[in-house]
C-alpha cells in the first residue's frame, strides 16, 4: 500500500524568515561578526532619523534565514547600543518595525 504524502505539512516549503537591523555606523564593525553567523545577508548605506531626529549614517543589514539566534541577536545588540552609545537599535522583523 502506498504511503499517503498529500498532507499540508508534508507538503509545506520553509520559507525564511527576514530580518532588517539598521546599524549606526559607529557599530559597523559587528557586521563581519553578523555574517559568520548569518551567511545569507546584505549590507547597504543608507541615512536615518532614528535617535533624535537627527540624520545619521547607518548600516541596513538583512538577513534571510530560517530564524534567529535569540541569545546571539541579544548580544549582538547589546554592542550596538554599547559600540554607538544609542538606547535602541532600529529592528524590522515579520513586517513590523519596532526598536529593541
């Protein structure tokens, strides 16, 4: 007898997931640590309004995977704030951007 593989789950494809964290560039040098991480990345330049309504340069970095790392994204943020003396980090994740 034939084995029956036309169920929904048997047939769902993983899509990844996607990830936007926006860098300040005084914290750029994390972006190497991101991408032995997180292979599947891109890096632009782009300027922002986040902290305070100033304009600053940053790095949008976006990572496709199938999720993150939740201890390692902590940290990783953690010396953001540290390395740009900023009290949150600009995050885009599932469609939704909020700060961290």
């Amino acid at each position: 007898m034939a084995k029956d593989t036309s169920s929904a789950a048997s047939n769902m494809i993983p899509f990844p997931t996607l990830t936007i964290i926006y860098i300040p560039n005084k914290a750029d040098s994390l972006i190497g640590e991101i991408g032995e991480k997180y292979c599947n990345m891109t890096t632009e330049e782009c300027n922002g309004y986040f902290h305070g309504g100033v304009q600053r340069e940053y790095k949008k970095v976006t990572i496709w995977s199938q999720g993150i790392d939740s201890l390692w994204f902590n940290a990783v943020i953690a010396k953001i704030k540290e390395l740009s003396d900023v009290d949150f980090v600009p995050i885009v994740s599932g469609g939704i951007m909020y700060s961290v």
